[in-house]
C-alpha cells in the first residue's frame, strides 16, 4: 500500500473521518435503542486520561520518546470498558452510577497528569477538539487496524447485540451470553472512542457517535432504516465537516458536530412537518 505514503495530510484526515463516520452511528443506534448514551462520554473522559499518561511517559524518560500517545488513549479506553463493565455488575439495580463514577476519576486524573506535562496548546487543542492537520501516516495505518477489528466484532455479534438492546432479559433466556456481549459492546465503543481522538476530538467524539442516530430516529420507523440513515448523516457530518473546516481554518471536530447539528435541526424540522412530535410513542425494532 505505498499509495498511502502519497495521500496528502487532507486525504489522511478524510480517510480517518470516513471510517469513523461510519462505525460511530452504528454504535450509537445500539446505544440510542439501549438508552446508554452517557457510556460514551464516560469512556472518552478515560481516553483522555491514556493521552494524557502517554504525554508524561514520553517527556519523563527517554524510554518512551517514541510512544504514540494514540496507543496509550486505545489501552486506557480499554481498560475503562473493563471497568464499566465491572461496576455494572456490582450496581445491577443501579447501572447507570458506573460512569459518572468513572468519568469523575478521568477527569480528576486527566487534571494532575496534565499539570506536570508541559506541552503546547496547539497540541492539547487537537487532542480535545480534533484537527486534520495532525493525522499521519501512522494514524491511517492505526485507523485501519482498529476499524478492522472494529468492523469484524460487529458483523460476529450482529445479532447477539440486536437481542440484548431490545429484551436483555429475554435474550439472557434464549442463550445469548448477556454479560459476555456487553462487555464486547462497550470494548467496540472504547475502540470507536480511540480511533475518533484525532479527527472528532476527546471532547467531542459522543455527538458524532448520538446526533446521526438521534436525526435519523426521527426519519426511521425500523432499526435497520435507523441504522442506514445514521450511517449516511454520520458520513455527511463527518464530509461537510472537514471541508468547512479546512476552508474557514477552525477546529475539525467542531465542524463536525454543526454539521451533524444542522442535519439533527431538519431532521427535527421535518418530524414537526409530518406530525410525528411523540417521540415516545413510536419504538423502533
């Protein structure tokens, strides 16, 4: 693939985008119809954390000079997934208290390792709101590699996945190994979560993953629709957004997230229009 080693810093940036505009919606109707959407800030705030560490370990000692803070967010991502998992377990009536908990300790931790770090703002900016500028060859090879594991734990646990989000209980009836695939879930949207970092940004990757399916809920009257229509809005918002944003020279993943904004913005229009307003009376399945 030596053609890759050609691709200027905006066709990196566009690869890396399309991929992600594609997966994020993908989780995020999964997310949408389980009514979990928080999981992915939590997640993001942990990713942040592994940046963060990354950052230190690379100016503390010569050791780690070489170490791509990208594969230190992805381990931490990971172990967050761990985590949340495992507090859900120990809260069941209470699931939901798992990621503020989590989130809170990102946060505080990102905080302190930030403070003995002293790297640029320009450096921070792209870490937490996104830039196409810093998307490298080596974080096109790292977008294939996670996309690919991504994509491939998707179609394996496709249906494993559609069960436990409509009837948990009725899939833990029928077979299906519930903790098992929730704990595969929320490691594909940690992986999700990782590879967004450069283009969406920490801080911002959640919309990209909630507003597609959010927009395309209100069009979709079948999950299978939700999903292709999130997939095309999440495609469009990722698209408009780093166009706009190399032309007006503002940050990527805030472009991102208008775009994706304005297309929630018709599509909310476009429900008022058609009369369908009681969002909770109509279920997807």
């Amino acid at each position: 693939m030596e053609w890759i080693q050609d691709w200027s810093f905006l066709e990196r940036g566009l690869f890396a985008g399309m991929v992600i505009g594609f997966l994020s919606p993908v989780l995020g109707a999964f997310l949408f119809v389980r009514r979990m959407t928080i999981i992915s800030e939590g997640l993001s705030h942990v990713t942040l954390t592994g940046i963060t560490a990354g950052l230190v370990l690379m100016q503390v000692t010569a050791v780690f000079s070489w170490l791509n803070p990208l594969y230190t967010g992805l381990l931490a991502a990971i172990f967050g997934a761990f985590i949340i998992e495992r507090l859900r377990g120990m809260y069941r009536a209470f699931e939901e208290v798992s990621v503020p908990i989590l989130l809170s300790a990102a946060v505080g931790a990102s905080a302190v390792l930030m403070s003995l770090v002293p790297t640029s703002y320009a450096e921070w900016y792209s870490y937490l709101f996104g830039s196409i500028l810093t998307v490298r060859q080596e974080d096109v090879w790292f977008t294939i590699g996670v996309g690919a594991v991504t994509l491939l734990l998707m179609l394996l646990f496709y249906k494993e996945l559609l069960a436990i989000s409509f009837d948990q209980e009725f899939a833990s009836v029928t077979g299906v190994p519930v903790q098992r695939v929730n704990m595969v879930f929320t490691l594909l949207l940690a992986l999700v979560i990782a590879l967004s970092m450069k283009i969406v940004g920490i801080l911002l990757v959640g919309a990209l993953i909630i507003l597609p399916t959010a927009a395309a809920y209100l069009i979709a009257k079948s999950f299978r629709r939700m999903l292709l229509l999130g997939i095309l809005f999440g495609e469009a918002s990722v698209l408009g957004g780093i166009t706009a944003s190399y032309y007006l020279d503002v940050a990527t993943g805030g472009m991102i997230v208008v775009c994706g904004l304005l297309l929630f913005t018709a599509a909310l229009v476009s429900a008022f229009v058609r009369g369908r307003t009681g969002l909770g009376e109509e279920r997807i399945t």
